[in-house]
C-alpha cells in the first residue's frame, strides 16, 4: 500500500512540474477590468504557472477554513460531552469511595 502511495505521490507531483513548466508565459493579472481603473489595479508580467499555484493554494486554505467553520457545532458538542464524561467519572468514584465506606459499617452477611 505505502508503494502504491509513493508512486501515486511520484506521478502527481511529475503532472505539476510538467504543468509548471509548460505555462511559464507571462501574463497580466488585474483585480478590476483596466477599463475602469486604468493600469492602478494589475500586476504585469506573472508566470501562469505561478497564478496557478497560488489559486490552488488559495482554494485550498479557503477549503480548509470553511470546513472548520462547519464543524464547530460538533466540536461544541464533543467539549460538552467530554466534560460531562468527566464529571460523571468523579461522580462514580464518589459513589464507589461512599460504598465501601457504607459497606464497612454494615455487617457482613453469612453465606447462605
């Protein structure tokens, strides 16, 4: 299995050097039409493969920070449980120190 991710790993990362090197055109990247604005929004003269990798970056991180968002609720819920969990468990050996302490005082029963 470890072979299999290895090559799997080896063959990805050979698509994106591939990939990176076949888009090194420089290109001009605006934040808003040059119509409007003028050249005061741009960047000229970026390598493609460069605007790819940090898109890429980009969809990812904002992946990674919209699912931690999602999952607060369940991550609310397991802080309470496992507080709950805890409490529980001091309570039980409360009740188990109390038992023995009762179970000491009270006389022992003779096997029937």
């Amino acid at each position: 299995m470890r072979t299999i991710k290895i090559i799997s790993l080896g063959i990805l990362a050979a698509a994106l050097v591939l990939v990176g090197v076949s888009n090194m055109t420089p290109v001009d990247i605006y934040l808003l039409p040059p119509a409007l604005t003028g050249d005061a929004y741009g960047v000229k003269g970026v390598p493609l493969a460069l605007v790819i990798i940090v898109a890429g970056f980009a969809g990812v991180v904002f992946g990674l920070v919209a699912e931690w968002v999602r999952e607060r609720k369940q991550r609310v819920l397991a802080d309470d449980k496992r507080r709950e969990l805890a409490e529980l468990r001091q309570e039980l050996a409360q009740l188990r120190a109390r038992s023995t302490e009762v179970a000491d005082i009270l006389p022992r029963r003779p096997a029937a």
